[in-house]
C-alpha cells in the first residue's frame, strides 16, 4: 500500500517568499503528510483495547497500614506511660521530676504522616490518553490490547541550596542569602502491547519517564524558616508535583502510542526554491518550483498519486540538469554556491516523498562540500527528517 509514496493528506498552503540572496527565493510551502508508525502492528489488525494499571497501589497501601499501624503503636506506648505515671507514688514522680529530669508524660508525638503517591483514577486516564490514531478503540476481544502502567510517583532527593543576592544600599553592597529546597522526583511508566492471544509484541520502559525533573520550593531568609515552612507544607507541594507530572507523563504516553504504532497525520513546513532574474533566464528553474509544489499539492489524493509522483519527478529532472551546469567558486555563475546547495535541498525533499532515500542522501552529502552555513543548517534539519521517514517507510515494508 505504502511502496511508492508516503501519502500526504487533505490540505497544502503556499505562503509568501522569503528572499534570501539577491535573487534566490524560498517559497515555504505546508502540507500535511500521514506519518507511518515507527513499529507497525499486525497488518490485520483494525481495532485496540486501553487501559492503565496502578502497577504500585499494593505498595501505597501497605505504606499507609504500615503508618497507621505505627500512629497505633505511638498512643499505645504514650498510654502505657501515663498509666505507668499515674501508678507511682508522689516521692516516685518527685524523683523522677527532679533527680532523673522526667516529668509527667506529655501523650503522644505522632508528627505529620510522610508523603505516599497518589493513586491515580487508571479508567479516566486510559480514557483520555491511551490512542492508538487510525484504530478503533474496542474494549471487548480487540486485536491489540495497550497496558500503560504506571510506578507511582517518587521523591527521589530533597537538596538544600542556597542563593545569594546582592542590593546597594546607602552606598554599601548588601548581600541577603536565601534558602530553599531542590526536588528530584519522577514518575516511570512501562508501556505493554499484546496481540489478542496475549502474545506480548512489546513492553519497555519508556525512558524519557526514567529521568528525574527537579522542582525548586519557595525561598527564605533562613534555615530555620525553610525547614517549618517544610514541615508543614511538604505534603501539599508534593502532591501539586505528582498531579502535574501524572498529566505530562500521559501526554508522552500518547505521543509515544500515536508515534510508534499509529498512521498519525502531520504538518510538513518545506521551502522550494524559485529564483526571479531580469538579466539571467531561471525558466527551468521556475517550471520545477512549479512541479513542485503542485506535486506535494496532490500527495494528498490518493487518487492522484500518479500526478503527484510525475510532476516532482519533473521537477527532478528540470533542478538535476542545472546542477549540471553549477559552478560554486563563481560568484556570478547562474548556478553559483547557495544556488547550488538550494537545489541540493530541493532535490533531497523531493526524493524522499517519493522514498528514493539513497538518492536524498547523496544530495544532503553534496550541501556539506558547498560550504554554505544557511544550506548546511537546513540540510542539518531535513536530514533528521529524512532519517526518521526512512526508518518509518522500511517498517512499514518490512509488516506487508
């Protein structure tokens, strides 16, 4: 279905030229593409289930047993000891008191309950972010079943630091040091995909989640006041970091769905080259502008894949002929250097919308010997492009 071309979709906007040389012009031009899946699914494969599993809940709810087993055990100790106290006769709590420093028992110190991840509603989130794009969602015997699980949100390292700053006062340099707390946390998901026997086709953490995101806490005067501060509001500044990670995490879940598996449509911003001369004819070169973009025009019809697939073979063939005749130390060749490595860039777009990889490849090669800084950073981003089209396309192939 793919062999020929990548096919684009419904829409192509030509924007205004941008000059860039005297008479050099790159006309942007947009359209969007459908992207293929970095790992295709089964090829019979039409709808998918989602959902997302609290893979720590059973460790956040014996952390919370284990805490209310230990409040439990504090009032029992603190009631052992008033009893304990209460028994004594007044010389014993008077040597108590005096000789040994122990007073009556004041009940009691349970402090404030440590931080534990929140469980988070698996239904709403696999609702809202588990997709899979050009699949049917089918929560009862579908082809492919989507497990999301998620680890739990964790602390992983609580930093003291320190910034200084400094004022002018009265003529003299004041400097008022300010305390605060660094934050490492993070929040790992595991991304499980199985067949519809239960045949697992892929399960990996995904590493971008591994890594760890560091929140700074409000600033203070002191120590002292950074640390109460701390202690009675660490829950709440905890519990605003796992609510926002929780939803940026699922937001690159579904990315990572959409881009892996799913036929995802996308916005494509290239350049074209078009070149106006009073005094020198660039008509092959306008005819090809022309092909061109009337090219990636109808890549969004799949019905007009034929049309698309001649006219940006025109165009082709009308920019490889002037490459011919390109003369890059002459500064007033018709095609000199930046003619030269614009044509390149064209040559290597066009050809990847028709998966001629290898031949995009060697034009991409030919920018670096221009010596061109625009043209090299360009080629820089459209090689990155190419590269992940190229991997796309042979998955694709390789799932017919």
């Amino acid at each position: 279905m793919y062999k020929k071309l990548l096919p684009a979709a419904l829409s192509f906007v030509l924007l205004s030229g941008i000059v860039v040389a005297q008479d050099i012009n790159l006309e942007k031009v947009s359209f969007n593409y459908m992207r293929l899946p970095l790992q295709p699914l089964p090829k019979e494969a039409k709808t998918f289930s989602g959902k997302v599993e609290i893979a720590y809940k059973e460790e956040v709810e014996a952390a919370k047993e284990a805490r209310q087993q230990e409040v439990e055990d504090i009032k029992a100790t603190a009631a052992a000891e008033k009893a304990e106290y209460k028994q004594k006769s007044l010389g014993a709590k008077a040597f108590s008191k005096i000789i040994l420093d122990e007073g009556k028992p004041k009940g009691p110190v349970i402090g404030k309950d440590p931080y534990v991840a929140k469980i988070h509603d698996g239904n709403s989130l696999a609702n809202s972010y588990v997709q899979i794009p050009s699949y049917t969602r089918q929560d009862a015997d579908a082809d492919v079943q989507v497990t999301v699980l998620l680890h739990g949100f964790s602390v992983v390292d609580v930093v003291p630091q320190t910034r200084e700053s400094m004022i002018k006062k009265d003529g003299k340099d004041i400097t008022t040091t300010y305390y605060y707390y660094e934050v490492s946390y993070n929040h790992p998901i595991t991304l499980r995909v199985q067949n519809k026997d239960g045949q697992v086709l892929y399960e990996s953490p995904i590493e971008a989640l591994s890594e760890l995101t560091v929140a700074k806490t409000g600033e203070y005067k002191t120590q002292d006041g950074l640390e109460k501060h701390w202690a009675i509001n660490q829950n709440n500044f905890l519990r605003g970091l796992d609510d926002a990670i929780i939803l940026k995490n699922m937001n690159i879940v579904k990315e990572e769905l959409a881009s892996q598996y799913g036929y995802n449509p996308m916005l494509r911003a290239t350049t074209v080259l078009n070149i106006k001369d009073k005094k020198v004819s660039y008509d092959d070169f306008n005819q090809a502008f022309e092909s061109a973009t009337t090219g990636y025009s109808k890549l969004a019809n799949q019905e007009k894949k034929a049309e698309a697939v001649a006219e940006l073979e025109k165009a082709l063939e009308l920019w490889n002929n002037a490459l011919k005749e390109a003369d890059p130390k002459n500064k007033k060749a018709r095609v000199d250097a930046k003619v030269a490595a614009a044509t390149h860039l064209n040559c290597a777009e066009a050809y990847m919308w028709l998966n001629n990889f290898e031949e995009a490849e060697k034009h991409l090669n030919k920018i670096k010997m221009l010596d061109v800084s625009k043209y090299e950073n360009l080629a820089k981003e459209l090689q990155v492009v190419l590269a992940d089209q190229k991997s796309r396309y042979n998955s694709s192939q390789n799932n017919m």
